[in-house]
C-alpha cells in the first residue's frame, strides 16, 4: 500500500479525521491560490485580521466543526491540493534563518495514530525533506506558513520533539 493510501486509511479509520475536526489549517498565499484553481467552493475560506496583516484559514463548516473539505467518510476533498499545514501534520516546525542558508528548526508534533502507527521518525524525516526542498526553492513559503501559525494560535497544543540546525546548499 503506498503511503499516501496508508496515510488516508489510518486518518479515515483508525482516528477519524479528528485533526479536520478541530483545529484551522493555516494557508499561505501559495496554498490560498492552490486551492482556490482547484475548488467550486466560494466559501472555502476564513480571514483574520492581526496587526494589519490578513490570515487565512480553511473555513469549518456551518453545521459541524468539520472542516469544509472533509467528506462523510472522513477523507479530504482537496488531498492533492491541501495547504502544507496538512502536508506536514502531525508534524510542525518552527524556523529561524540564522544566516543565509542556515536555520534553526524547532520540531514539534501532535500525537495522533499516524504518529503511532507511521512512526514520528519517518514523518519527521519525511517533513524534514519537504522542508528542505522548500528551503532551497522557495524560502518564504515556509515563512509565511509559520508567521500564519503564530498569528493563528496554530502552535497550541503542539509538543516539543526536538531541535536541529540546518543548512540548505545549493545542490539540494
């Protein structure tokens, strides 16, 4: 089974999409456009307004606190497209550039089944190579997805996993 099919079976089954059931994804601009070329949705999306600057969450829906892209069977409508507060879960970091190309990164993780049952050392390593990716092709992605965390109130809840200094080259 590829992992992404393990990934949605566990979230599906074992845990119930609890995760889509509480806290807001936070959306960076990329992931505000993402979503918006691939959806029919109109009301897919919430803003908040903290020291003039806009923050960008994935709308609940009315009825629920589900989020707006969860279906009845507990998958996501957008998988493809989700924002990477969601391509990271249960996995989150957060980042200081130390200097160009050298940052500080402060892992922390939410304990869920996919932590259990993938193991938090995959996922972290998993998360660790999209963010590196991310590092050399397009920084600011990063930050503005942990600006939002912080403006949000993301980062609640979230226990400490460990601390590491990085350093992008530009072969990677």
């Amino acid at each position: 089974m590829k992992t992404t099919e393990k990934r949605l079976k566990i979230c599906a089954e074992q845990c119930g999409s609890k995760c889509c059931k509480s806290t807001q994804p936070v959306l960076s601009s990329e992931d505000f456009k993402r979503i918006k070329s691939s959806t029919d949705k109109n009301d897919w999306f919430e803003e908040i307004e903290e020291n003039d600057e806009i923050i960008r969450l994935v709308r609940k829906k009315r009825e629920s606190n589900d989020c707006i892209f969860l279906t009845n069977e507990g998958k996501c409508e957008i998988y493809e497209y989700r924002p990477l507060d969601c391509i990271l879960f249960p996995i989150f970091l957060k980042i200081k550039e130390k200097e160009p190309s050298k940052y500080n990164i402060k892992w922390l993780v939410w304990f869920c089944p996919l932590s259990e049952k993938i193991g938090i050392d995959t996922l972290k390593i998993e998360s660790k190579e999209l963010v590196k990716n991310y590092l050399s092709s397009n920084p600011q992605y990063i930050f503005e997805y942990q600006t939002a965390m912080y403006k949000s109130g993301g980062y609640k809840k979230k226990h400490f996993l460990e601390e590491e200094d990085l350093t992008i080259s530009n072969q990677e």
